[in-house]
C-alpha cells in the first residue's frame, strides 16, 4: 500500500518480513500463449532533442544556416585585427530543400574573421584523445584563396583541437580535415577563422566525432544506440510521435525528403519548437541528418524489427488538426506503398534500387507499417479505410498499425476500438499517459480482450508522477514499478498483446519539453532511468511462450499488492519468473511449480528495487536503481523467495 510513506517504514525497520507464506502455482507444461520476438521494443520520436542535439552526432547547430534566424547559433568573430562582413543568401529558386548559404567578404590585410558555433545547449561534447572531423561545403569566388583555420575552444576558451583547410575551388565543393581533441568537456565551441582578403561562400559546416555508432561517418552516438541494442528490442517505431503529423500538414514528417546526401535533406522547424510554453526550445530544428534509411540501418544493427509510422493526410489534432481532402489523399498513399518497396522491394524496383544505391541492397524485411499516429475521430476512419485498401492491394502480408487515439478509454476510443475490430484491422495502438495507480489497477486489462480479434500493440505508454505534460513529473521508483505491475499484465496476454514500447525515448537533461523519458543525456554521457531497467528486465528475460502463475487459480494482479508472471524460455531451456511487490512489506512467498522435470539446484535472480518511491536515477548516480544479480538454492519442484518491500524480482530455473 502506498498510503504510509515508504521512508517512514524503512526508518522504522518495518523490513520484517510478513508472517504467513503465500503459496503460488505454476504449471510448467500448460503454455498458455506464445510470446511475440516483437512484444518489447522501442518508441523513437525526436522530442527533447532526441535527435539533432542527441543521437544524431552533428554537433554544429544550423550548419546550413537553414533556421528562421539564418545565423542562429553562429557568433561573428574577429582576432588580431582581421576584419569582414558577410550576408545571408537565399538561392530558394535553385535550391529549395537548402535554400540558405553564407558568403563572407574578407577585408583585413591581416588578422582572421570568422564564425562560432555554440552547439547545442551552449556546446558541443568532446573527448580527450578522440578524433574529429570537420567538414564544409565551400566556394571560392574569383580569385581568391580565403584560407581556413578552424579551432576547437575548451571551458576556459584554449585551443583544444585545431587544423586547416584551403578550398580551392570556384564551385561548390566538400572539404575536410580531422583534428584531435586535447582535453574532455561538454561545452566546446567550435571556431571557424577565414583568412587572406577574398570572397568565400559556405554551406554544411559539420562537426562529427570519428567514434560513432558501428563508426559510420556522420553517424549515430555510440553510447547512446548502445543503451538502445541493451534493450534487445523486439521493433524500433519511428519516427514518432506527433512529430509525424507535423502542428500543421506542411510541418509533417515527408521520409522522402530524409534520405540521400544530408544537404539535400530539407530541414524544418521541429514541431516541439514552439509545443510548450513552459519549456520554449526556439532553437529545434531536424536536419534529418537522422532519416530513415538510418532508421532502417538502426532497427538492423539492434535486431529490431522496423516500424515505420506515416502521415496519413492529418496534421496533429491537439493543433491545427489539417486535412487532407479525401480526394486528394494519393501522394499520402504513395509514400506509404513507395516505403514499403524502398524497405522490401529488389532493385529491379524504383525504390528498391535507390535503397541499393544508398548502400544497402538486402531488404529490411518491413512487415509492419502505421497508418496515422495518434489519430481519431471519422475523419481518421475516412483516411484510413483509404491507406489500408491500397496497402493490402499491394501489399496483403504487410501488417497495419492504426491507431486509437491519445487515451485509453473514452468516446474516441471507443468509436476506433469498435470500428476497428469490425474491419478486421490488424494492430491497434492503444496509448496511456496515466497516473503510477492506474498502470497497477490496469494489470488485468487485456484479461477480457477478444482473442480472436487484432494484436493490441501498446505504443505509448509511461506513469507520469504528477500529471500528464505536467514538467514536474518524474522517472521515479514509484512510476517505474507501477509500470512494471502492469507489464506483467501484457505479458500475461502475449496472445492478445504483442507489442509494448515506453515513451518517449530520450531526453537532453538540458533540452528537454517533455517528462518523464526512458533515457537521459547531455552532451558527453547518459544515463538508464528505473523504467529503463524495467522495460531491459522485461525485454531480455521475456521467454517464449507464457505459462499459468496463480494465486488459487487466479492470474496474479492486485492480491497482496503483487503482480506476477511466468514463462518458458524454450531457447535456453528456461522457467522465468517475474514477480512485482507494489507493497511496502517485504514479502515470504513461494511458487509450487507443476509439470516440471525438475529444475537445476541454483536459480539465478535479478531484483530491481529502491529504498524510496521517489528514488531516481541522475548523470551523478546513474545506477542508483539498477539491477542486481544473486543467486538461490532451490529443493524440488518448491521454489521460496524472500521479496522485499517495493521490489521487481526476476528468477530463472534452469530445467534438469
Ligand atoms: O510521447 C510524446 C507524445 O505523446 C507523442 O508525440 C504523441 O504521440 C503522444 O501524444
């Protein structure tokens, strides 16, 4: 119970365990429902930088001088009396996706002038010893030679890093040099001096570690795409999220625009620029340097099957709610069929072949697409009935996901929920933003669902401590185990659930709009929230096929304040068991465990737990609330397990 404060009973040492011991069956050979590769993944949106700022490694902002405010994080600069002027030119007529370049006019005979850049949130991360690399896309005009020399500034403005670079050319070229950094900090500026009297344009000044994710230049952060591969996910959704439907249609997610060279990639304003009053990020932007062939490559890399989620003629209906009139709806269509080629198609095909081309001619074996985010209402029916006959037309294997809307229950839900399982629909994506209590009172929701009828994909979900947008709430302990009861629910359902994603993802500790999120980070390091280490535990120790674990024959949601769940693991020849206690005693139980062999004397167990509700993992304690591993004995076929007070345990018997 969550009435007392849990401080008070630890400092009470109301540790004792409870007196009476509680029996739980499992029946080991009764398997109930198998569990889906797909049934714990990802939700990727680039909301709190997520992306630009985040996992994408750029770390120049507005390299293409593509913001509102063309100069937006660039600081004009002078030393040792060099002097120059520069403008701002639009060439929108020639090159609209990147309208934008600068042309520096050098007058000083001697001396530099120059740019720098600020980074994102007041810096760029770098590290001791690593390499950099800087790129730019530049003119000469005339005859001039403009020299470059560009510097890296560390905390107190010293040369960490430097190198140079002469463009030579009178056309659009790309150069670039690598340099090291001699010193770590997450606020480096980058500085970038124009010498010797002359003209030069310039366009894409990029700066990106040499060290990414599998090394790709003008790649992914490492660290950060490793926190996502430890998740094992079973799918990567991307890229949203809201951010597919855009504040208004011309501010939606095109994922034609997001492939081929980057500054061909038109960037826009990122709808979460503006979202929020309390939490103004005037400077968010997507360059879509992240785009989705690196989705695809991602998802990949990780293991993840990829689903990909598109407009589907709306823009978003917490904003302006555009339309697509129904008859004009094609172009929305197409981009949904041309995906599906460009992820599965061979390169005798358009799109197949530009996925060729792009480097990649193995398929990315696509078999889920959403339509809409989180759309609702008729018009949402109107658009989607038109999405899913063509998609199955061409494409009959390939999975629907459709949305039901931002809520999980009310006059919306309802009107998609029933709509939807009338048409036969495929996957529906239910959502819930919810208050710690309502994630353990729901853990009997998918109890009663329709076997027969779709896969309930549970796409957005997260506890939020104090309210739902509210910038108070917390990745707290409290959330996190709340979660965690009801994903015994899911998992319970694995014949009815197959898929489950918290959201959202990633949070810059600097740049964030929105909390709680499963991933913090700043500019050099990150860290795992509670909740990140529940979806981990669920996700690795998922099993393969679900099997009974009751309390006098009943599933295990809400007795004791408990919540339990068991699994054969047939891969490694498995018996898992997760048992959440929500309560603040510590728990004696035990699991009479039937139709088994028999199991191996030692079990091992994984037991997350916090000596407070509201304990939180931070960059300074990153693993305050982390998993730890221990092993028991067990005698027979009766397993006994002490569980303590406000604790998620995981156990695994191996068979004999
Ligand atoms: O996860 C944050 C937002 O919540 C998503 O963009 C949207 O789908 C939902 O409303």
């Amino acid at each position: 119970m969550l009435k007392r404060t849990f401080l008070t009973l630890c400092a009470a040492g109301a540790f004792a365990m409870a007196n009476a011991q509680t029996q739980y069956t499992i029946a080991a050979d009764k398997v109930k429902a198998h569990i889906q590769p797909t049934m714990y993944g990802i939700f990727f949106e680039d909301i709190n930088l997520a992306a630009d700022g985040g996992v994408y490694a750029e770390l120049v902002k507005n390299r293409s001088f593509e913001f509102n405010m063309p100069l937006m994080g660039w600081k004009e600069q002078k030393k040792d009396g060099g002097d120059g002027r520069t403008e701002v030119i639009n060439r929108a007529v020639e090159r609209p996706e990147n309208a934008h370049f600068i042309k520096s006019y050098i007058t000083g005979d001697a001396g530099f002038y120059g740019f720098s850049n600020e980074g994102f949130r007041g810096g760029m991360g770098v590290k001791e010893g690593e390499e950099y690399s800087f790129s730019v896309i530049a003119k000469q005009e005339g005859d001039t030679n403009v020299k470059l020399n560009i510097e890296l500034h560390g905390d107190n403005g010293d040369i960490i890093g430097k190198a140079e670079l002469t463009p030579t050319d009178k056309e659009w070229n790309r150069y670039s040099v690598k340099f090291k950094s001699t010193a770590t900090t997450p606020k480096a500026q980058l500085y970038v001096w124009m010498s010797g009297k002359g003209v030069i344009d310039l366009d894409m000044i990029s700066l990106f570690p040499e060290h990414t994710w599998k090394n790709r230049p003008g790649g992914l952060r490492a660290d950060l795409v490793q926190r996502l591969a430890d998740l094992k996910p079973g799918f990567l959704r991307f890229p949203g999220g809201c951010i597919v439907e855009g504040r208004e249609l011309n501010n939606r997610y095109q994922w034609k625009k997001t492939i081929g060279p980057v500054d061909k990639r038109e960037n826009i304003i990122n709808r979460w620029n503006t979202e929020f009053k309390h939490r103004p990020a005037p400077d968010y932007y997507q360059t879509f340097g992240l785009g989705f062939m690196e989705y695809f490559m991602t998802a990949e890399d990780i293991g993840a099957s990829p689903l990909p989620i598109l407009n589907c003629g709306m823009a978003c209906e917490f904003n302006t709610g555009e339309l697509v009139p129904l008859d004009k709806l094609d172009p929305y269509v197409q981009d949904a069929l041309d995906l599906i080629e460009f992820a599965n198609g061979d390169a005798s095909t358009k799109w197949g072949k530009l996925r060729t081309d792009l480097g990649h001619p193995a398929p990315f074996n696509l078999k889920m697409i959403g339509v809409g985010n989180e759309q609702w209402g008729p018009q949402y029916i109107d658009r989607w009935k038109i999405f899913t006959k063509a998609i199955k037309t061409k494409y009959p294997d390939v999975k629907i996901v459709s949305a039901l809307g931002p809520s999980p229950e009310g006059k919306e839900f309802d009107l998609l929920n029933k709509t939807f399982r009338s048409l036969g629909a495929d996957i529906l994506d239910e959502h819930y933003y919810a208050p710690a209590k309502w994630f353990r009172d729901n853990a009997r929701r998918y109890d009663n669902y329709d076997r027969k009828g779709p896969k309930i994909f549970a796409g957005e979900y997260a506890a939020q401590s104090v309210s739902t947008v509210n910038p108070d709430n917390k990745n707290n302990w409290e959330c996190a185990l709340s979660e965690a009861a009801f994903m015994t629910g899911l998992e319970r359902n694995a014949d009815v659930v197959n898929m489950a994603s918290y959201a959202p993802l990633f949070a810059h500790v600097e740049g964030w709009q929105w909390t709680p999120n499963l991933i913090w980070f700043d500019n050099l390091k990150s860290y795992a929230t509670p909740n990140y280490y529940v979806q981990q535990l669920f996700s690795i120790n998922k099993g393969t096929d679900v099997v009974p674990l009751t309390l006098n024959n009943e599933a295990v949601a809400g007795q004791n304040d408990s919540y339990a769940t068991a699994s054969l693991d047939k891969n490694t020849n498995e018996l898992v068991i997760k048992f959440v206690n929500t309560s603040t005693s510590a728990q004696n139980v035990s699991f009479k465990i039937t139709g088994s062999k028999g199991y191996q004397k030692q079990a091992t167990v994984t037991t997350l737990k916090a000596d407070s509700k509201d304990a939180e993992n931070s960059l300074t304690a990153p693993t305050a609330v982390s998993p730890v591993e221990s092993t028991i004995d067990i005698s027979g076929n009766t397993l006994k397990l002490a569980v303590e007070p406000y604790s998620f345990k995981i156990v695994r018997l191996k068979n004999k």
